[in-house]
C-alpha cells in the first residue's frame, strides 16, 4: 500500500535542518582519572602474539598480516580490563572486524543487541555502535554502568525527529499509533507505543490491529513496510545517511556487468534499490541469507564493515565492495574502547522519568511474540 503521507519538522512550523553533530571529545574529567587502572603496555611482543593468534585466524582474510602487531596489544589489553572491569562488549555488525572479533563479547543487528542487552550479567556495559544503542542498552539496564567509546558517534536518523515532534504528529493524528525505529533518541522512545528494528517492522506494525500506523522516522523503511502490509502508514522524512546514498543505477551496473550476481539490500535503501534487490532485509538477515544460499558472488548493500565480517567468517564468497561507511560507526576505535575502560568513560545517562517511559516501548517490542 502507498504511503499515507511523509511529515518533517517543517510541517510543524519548524524549517530547521536538524544535522548529526557531536560536542568536541571531553577530557578526562578528575573523577574519570581517580577510578582510572594503570595503562597497560601496547607493545608488539612474542606473549602478545600468542595471546591474540587464535583472535587473528578469524580475521586473517580481511585484516593484512603487517597490521596485526598494531591492533593486537590493544585486542590483549582490551580483553584482559574485561575481566578486571566486570564489563561487557556488544558490538553492532557495522564495527569493524578487529572489534568484531576481536573484542566484542555479544555481535548482532539492533534487535540482538537489544534482546541480548536484558541478559548481561556484567555490572557494565561498553557499547560498540552509536549513541542510540548506548541509551537502549540504559534502557534496559537503568542498574548497571553503560559506556560509549566515544559519545560524538550519532545517527542521522536519531537526530531527525524529537519526541516534541512526536508529540505534534500525535495531535495532527489523534488515535493513530505510533512506531519508533529503535534508531531514535530515548526521548522519542518515550513518546512511542512500541518500537521496531528492520527485522520486525511489518510485524510490529500489524500487531498494532489498526488501520493507520504513524512510523518514524525512516522514510524509506516505512515504504518498504508499507509495500509489505495492507495497514496505511504516515511517515516521516528521515532517512539514513549510508543508505540512502545507494542507487538503482548503481546496482543495474553491477548487475548487466555480471548478470549471475545476487544483489542483497537493507531497507533502509531507497525504493530503487530495492527493486534491484534479489533479497531485502535487516543486517541480521542479509547475514543469514548469504550463509543459507552462499552465492558465488554478491553485492551486499549496506554499511561497509559489515561486508568485512562476512568475509571473514566466510572467506571463499565473493564479495563485491560497493559499499558506504558510516562515520558515526567509525568514531569507535580500539583506542578508544582501551580508553574507556581504564577511565570508565563516556558515561550514558538517562533521565529515570525516560527511562520509565521509554523501556514499555523497547520491552513491548522485544517481549512481542512471532
């Protein structure tokens, strides 16, 4: 069904363009110093290599031999704050394979992560993704400490809409409920009936039992949603500034140079894109599509890294590289990571009244049954 409408903040009376931006790096504060663990050493040495080999056969397909020694002293030291920390890694499949692999205790698209956030035992949380994934894991977890290696790592869809505007499109549409993506602010969570990944939108959207659904505030995820369901949906004119780059041109390049290439898309692409898609889906599916089929060759269209590790893990596909990195995703480095666990720091907080308000949305969606 086409979608109903495409609002913004200019429909509101409100021409701002809102950007994805980023306070400079704070330093480290004197509490962030006082509660610091000494700085281990980042030397190439033979402990360390043995320490990290078994690391390196995973990532030995995507990660060049001579730039091991420069990431594996981190890998060693990161792991071993770990344990000292009582801290756990998520990673989003968007980081790259060095953290991935070689860090990362938990990996997974937005709803794993989600889902696994509410079975964490440790006391701390290090979020590897963006901030948004960093206060749902808050969410989730209001007891425990969550970290981000770098609090300037945003989302172009987060930063497009406030939970004032979702207020406004509430009064514009009395009655009709409200999907949140989780790619939004906990402010917006708030503000929501239920939230939604790219893996479960149509689903949660058609649990909802009504005619008209608001879904915010991907524009290109509420088409493809509402190509997939007969419920009406208003939507909202966000879009991800990865995704929303691709071009069906691009892909019918690809496609007329090798027509047995399989095209796979996340649909947060554009609707072009998707037509040429052979497959669409969440980052989660694209992953378990291409180990199910295990094309000869395949254009996986999304967010670079991602490609990365799928090579790793299945190093005899053919994987052709057309796709587009994430800056938000990249501000998360192993120095930064070693960083924040010596300092304990960027600390994600959120104010309890959100939190309270906003956990019914992500608890609603993870607790919705298949």
């Amino acid at each position: 069904m086409p979608i109903s409408g495409v609002y913004g903040p200019e429909d509101f009376g409100n021409p701002i363009h809102r950007r994805v931006t980023g306070q400079a790096r704070a330093r480290v504060t004197d509490a962030e110093r006082a509660r610091a663990l000494p700085m281990p050493s980042l030397e190439w040495t033979p402990e360390v290599e043995r320490a990290t080999a078994h690391l390196y056969e995973k990532v030995k397909n995507v990660i060049p031999e001579i730039e091991w020694p420069f990431m594996a002293p981190y890998i060693k030291a990161i792991n071993e704050l770990k344990r000292e920390r009582n801290a756990v890694i998520l990673a989003h499949n968007y980081q790259t394979p060095e953290i991935f692999y070689g860090v990362a205790d938990i990996g997974g698209d937005s709803l794993q992560l989600a889902r696994e956030a509410t079975k964490v035992k440790e006391s701390t949380i290090v979020q590897c993704g963006v901030h948004f994934m960093a206060e749902t894991s808050k969410i989730l977890n209001p007891d425990k400490t969550v970290l981000i290696p770098d609090s300037r790592a945003g989302c172009s869809l987060a930063s497009s809409i406030t939970g004032a505007d979702v207020r406004l499109l509430r009064e514009r549409f009395p009655g009709v409920p409200v999907v949140a993506y989780v790619n939004t602010s906990a402010d917006v969570k708030a503000e929501v009936d239920i939230c939604c990944t790219s893996s479960n939108a149509v689903h949660v959207v058609e649990s909802l039992n009504s005619d008209t659904v608001i879904m915010l505030p991907d524009q290109y995820l509420a088409k493809y949603v509402a190509s997939k369901t007969r419920v009406k949906i208003i939507a909202w004119k966000g879009a991800c500034e990865v995704h929303e780059r691709f071009t069906g041109d691009e892909l019918r390049a690809y496609r007329s140079a090798d027509p047995s290439v399989q095209i796979i898309a996340h649909p947060e692409c554009p609707p072009d894109v998707i037509a040429e898609a052979d497959f669409t889906g969440s980052t989660a599916h694209m992953i378990d599509w291409v180990r199910n089929n295990r094309p000869k060759r395949v254009v996986m269209v999304t967010e670079c890294s991602m490609a990365d590790n799928v090579q790793a893990e299945l190093p005899d596909l053919e994987i052709v590289r057309t796709c587009n990195l994430c800056p938000h995703m990249k501000r998360i480095t192993l120095p930064k990571i070693l960083d924040s666990l010596i300092y304990m720091r960027e600390e994600v907080t959120v104010d309890p009244a959100i939190i309270d308000k906003a956990r019914r949305s992500v608890e609603r969606m993870i607790n919705l049954k298949n």
